[in-house]
C-alpha cells in the first residue's frame, strides 16, 4: 500500500491543523432536526442524528507523531533523492528544533484542553467523559459515542421563547459552533438561521473546508494513511410555526400543517445557502 502522497499529505496537514485548533468545531452528519415556535410563545427544539466533535477524530491526530523525513528539489520543484550530506544536514536541523517543537506541542496541548472545557482529547476516555458531561445537560435525553470523534445525538427541549435560543450550548465551551440560533427582534419577530447545515459554506465558511476535507479523508483510503471519517450535513430542518412568516430561503416556501405553516430544508453536501427565515406574531 502506497502512502499518501507528500504533497497532498501535508495539505491535509494544514487543514487538520487550522480545523482541529478550533477546538470545539461542531459538525452535523446524518440528522433531523425541527423546531416549533407558537403564537402562544411556547417553542420547542428537537435533534435526532450525528454530531462529530473534530477535536477527538483521526483528523486531529494526524501529525501529532512527527518523524523525521529529508525533502529536497530540483530546479523545477520536483521532489529528488536527497545526497548523504543534504540528509545529514536537514537532520542536523530538526534535532535543533526538538526541544521548541515539544514546547510548542505542549502549549497547543493545554490550550485545546482548556477550550474543551477541561477535557483531555489525548485521554481515551474523552469522549466518554463528554457524553456523560452532555446528558447531565437539559435536552440532551441521550449521546452514544460512536468513534472517531463521531456522537450519535437525541436532544429535545421545549419551553418558552422569552430569550435568544442557540442549539448545541455546551458547558464550559464557549467556542463551540452554532448549527441553529433563534434570535428575538422587536415588533414581535424573530430571526432562525441555522448556519451549521450548510455543508458549502453559504452562511458558515468553515463547513466549505469540511466538506472538502471529507472528500481527502475518501482519498486517503486509497492512498495509504488513514484520516478517519469526516462527516457532512445530511438530512432535514423543518420549522412549525403558526406565526406569519415573512422570509425564508426553502425551495417551495410555505407548507400547510396541523399547527399553522411549516418550512422544509433537504440538507445535503451540495447545500450552498444556510437555512434562514424571519416570522412575525400579530
């Protein structure tokens, strides 16, 4: 089996890097989601489905394990075989920089580790400490730790919408990443946006890179190292309301249902534009 390669590998690199820095970036896989919001001011949330913490994936770890490896080029930038004197050289030149690259590691380290809320993504049992952490949290009725950084998710809350609602809100977390917000306006309006089910970017930029991320992760199956897997938005957002709506962003706009109007977004890789709606209570 070939590795992946040195190129491509270290595009992969970067991304991993700038993705996994992020800390606490959240991303939906298979879901469905809704949320009713009522004339009466009572709301409810629910969401069935995936959620991927990057933090404790494949990804993540993924240069993590540095090893030496010479590189050298010829005129046109091709890759050649390094000389004897060129590898000693460059080996000279990373047994230098041990000592700061273990500072370095140790600083990013300590900063993930505080932006996880005092979880330790190194820790086997991460993710099992941050399953148990949700279900202590209202709404989360149930998270099953499926692997590689991958939760299996059924959250429900309802109640009253007298404040902003954001869905995930995770202890002690507060980089976390939004998929929906709902947000009051005066004039008795509200504002949804639910920019965490846009897999190509539209109203959340890094949900672009994630996606092509998921498509490396395919490639490097074939090519040798493994990246895990990366998931994408895929499923349905609907919104019940028996309010008046007065814009949204759905292929087919308003629908009749049992308690007013609902509004329906198919959500899949190709979805360029976040869910948006504004709805007025008369």
């Amino acid at each position: 089996m070939t590795k992946m390669p040195m190129k491509l590998r270290a595009a992969s690199l970067v991304a991993a890097s700038t993705l996994a820095l992020s800390g606490c970036l959240l991303t939906p896989g298979a879901f469905t989601s809704e949320l009713h919001v009522m004339k009466d001011g009572s709301f409810s949330y629910s969401y069935d489905g995936e959620i991927q913490m990057l933090a404790l994936s494949k990804l993540a770890e993924m240069g993590k394990e540095e090893t030496f490896e010479a590189e050298c080029y010829d005129e046109d930038f091709e890759t050649r075989e390094c000389t004897l004197a060129e590898v000693n050289e460059q080996r000279a030149e990373w047994d230098a920089r041990a000592s700061a690259r273990e500072a370095e590691r140790r600083k990013k380290a300590e900063e993930m580790k505080a932006m996880l809320g005092g979880i330790d993504p190194s820790n086997p049992e991460a993710a099992q400490e941050l399953a148990e952490k949700l279900e202590r949290q209202r709404g989360w009725e149930d998270v099953t730790y499926l692997g590689d950084g991958l939760f299996d998710v059924d959250f429900r809350i309802s109640g009253r919408m007298s404040h902003d609602f954001a869905f995930p809100m995770i202890e002690k977390m507060p980089m976390a990443n939004m998929f929906v917000t709902v947000m009051l306006r005066d004039e008795n309006q509200l504002r949804v946006d639910a920019p965490g089910f846009a897999a190509q970017g539209g109203g959340n930029p890094m949900q672009g890179m994630m996606a092509g991320m998921a498509g490396l992760a395919q490639m490097s199956g074939k090519d040798g190292e493994e990246i895990g897997k990366i998931v994408v938005p895929e499923g349905t957002f609907t919104i019940v309301t028996d309010g008046r709506i007065l814009a949204n962003n759905t292929d087919e706009g308003p629908r009749p249902h049992a308690h007013g109007q609902s509004l329906v977004w198919d959500i899949n890789p190709r979805t360029e534009q976040a869910p948006t709606a504004l709805i007025a209570f008369d």
